[in-house]
C-alpha cells in the first residue's frame, strides 16, 4: 500500500481503530524481524521499513487526536 492511501486510511479512522491497527502493524513487523533468520524463505528488505513508517504514521495521528482534546 502507497504511503498516501495509507495516511488517508489512518485519517479516517477512530481511535480504537487506529490503537488496534497499532497492534497489528507491530505485530507485523515481528514476524518481518523473525523472518529475517529463517533460512529459505523469500524476504523482501523494503518491508520493515516501511511497516515501521506505517506504525509511526499511526502513532503520530494518535498524537494528533490525543493533542485535540
């Protein structure tokens, strides 16, 4: 997914939402780094990096709504 689709994604969505897309892309980026040392598997490098800019996309507009209220 393209980072614009992404930030339009995580704009629209709600608090609880985005807390549970949190847990989802860190548990994401888990199974990448155990990934890594599996041997025989085809791993892409470029995907950690970007499902840790996704999960800082999250945690910033969970900044931005918390800094709302």
């Amino acid at each position: 997914m393209s980072s614009r689709k992404f930030n339009e994604l995580v704009k629209d969505k709600s608090k609880e939402d985005l807390l549970k897309l949190y847990t989802d892309l860190k548990r994401e980026c888990m199974n990448l780094r155990i990934a890594i040392s599996s041997p025989g598997e085809g791993f892409n490098p470029s995907s950690i990096k970007k499902c840790k800019k996704n999960v800082a996309r999250v945690k910033t507009r969970l900044r931005q709504l918390k800094d709302c209220k």
